[in-house]
C-alpha cells in the first residue's frame, strides 16, 4: 500500500470522526440532560436504549443502521426523497456508524458532567432573577464544559477505532469507506501487508492514546474544578 493513500486514509478516518462527533455531540448532550436531571416515565428504559449499543455486537447495530437507512427503510425513504440520495456506501453512512457507536460513551461522560453541577449555583442563580436559559447559559454550561470536552474527546477516539457497525452498513469501498480500521482489516488480507498494518496500526494507536489522555486530563480538570467550588 503507497504511504500516500494511507495518509488518505487517515484523513478520511478524521473527517469521518470529526462529522460524527460534530453530528452526535447535541444529541448526546440532550440525552445526557434528560438522563442527569428531570424524572420522567420511562427513563431507565431510555438510558438502556442509549447504552445498548455497548452491549450489542456492532455488526448487529450496523445492520439496524441498514434496515433504517437502506432505500426501503424509513429513514432512508425519508432521505431519498428530501435530498435525492442514500447515506449506503458513502463516508457520510461511515460517520452516522461511528456516531451511533461513540453516542453511549459520550453521553456517559456529559451525564456525570451535568449531575455533579451543584443545583444550588443554579437556584441562586434563579434566585437572583436568571431566566432558566441565563442559569443554564452562565451557570450550568460553563461548570459541566470540561466533561463536555472531555466526552467529545473520548467519543472522538471511539469513532476513530469504529469497525463492526462501519462494515455492516456501508462496507469497505476504497477512498470512501474505508477508515484505518478497515483499512488495517484489508492489509492484514493482502499477501506481504504486515509493513502497511504496521504503519497503519501505529497510526491508530497514536492518535486513539493521545485522545485518551487528553480526554484524562480535561476530566480531572473538570473535577478539580468543582472540587473548589
């Protein structure tokens, strides 16, 4: 494999993570909310449904997303009709799978974030005349944005290793699909390959640890800062 297309790969393997998460970081910060702070029917079931798919085998999640997504699939006839087009085979499919897969871990961390926000910063807020949106804006955000940031980052390194649910929903076409786990699957196919996945694997696992460790430290920053509050 030419060092060339592997750096094509490592910057679809960014592009598809960065898309993901850019995607995915409201949903999971809304499920996070939901899950930390009002009591509703049905919420135990919801949190289950959002972590189901740490537990299920992502070639199981990948084939849901193609049932969804594909032509005959409710969102995928939906998609179809408003933007003449399909997410199957695409790096856009390849960014909703690792989405889906990184939205538990994410949503995990922002959760955590939200609950240990002290409630009563935000009612002296309210108390000193703060709209709910000013308290959440001032208050809120500002004290749970290092977990925030450190659930982005985690999440960034999960769709970055994304694999199973990738392959199931949008395969692994060259130059579309095919981010550095499917790219170090193929090497690993291919006669004399071990010097691609090599470089490809080193690759990975530089940019999943620096993730990690960054993630590390934007938490205990989160933590220490609310320890002295």
């Amino acid at each position: 494999m030419p060092v060339g297309a592997e750096w094509e790969i490592v910057a679809l393997s960014l592009q598809v993570g960065a898309v993901a998460i850019a995607v995915t970081l409201p949903v999971a910060f809304g499920l996070a909310w939901l899950l930390a702070r009002p009591r509703f029917p049905g919420k135990v079931l919801l949190d289950g449904i959002v972590h189901l798919p740490l537990v299920l085998p992502p070639v199981v999640t990948g084939w849901l997303l193609l049932l969804l997504f594909a032509p005959g699939g409710p969102i995928g006839r939906m998609t179809q009709a408003l933007f003449g087009t399909t997410v199957l085979f695409r790096w856009t499919g390849a960014a909703i799978a690792a989405g889906v897969m990184a939205l538990p871990l994410m949503v995990r961390a922002l959760r955590l974030s939200l609950e240990n926000v002290d409630r009563r910063l935000e009612q002296a807020a309210r108390t000193l005349g703060a709209s709910p949106w000013r308290a959440f804006v001032t208050v809120t955000l500002p004290l749970s944005l290092p977990g925030i940031l450190a659930g982005t980052v985690l999440g960034f390194a999960r769709a970055l290793g994304e694999f199973g649910a990738t392959i199931t929903f949008v395969s692994n076409i060259p130059g579309e699909t095919r981010t550095l786990p499917l790219a170090i699957y193929s090497a690993l196919q291919m006669p004399n390959g071990e010097t691609a996945v090599l470089r490809l694997a080193a690759i990975s696992i530089a940019l999943s640890l620096g993730a990690l460790i960054l993630s590390e430290i934007l938490a205990r920053r989160a933590g220490k800062g609310l320890h002295v509050l």
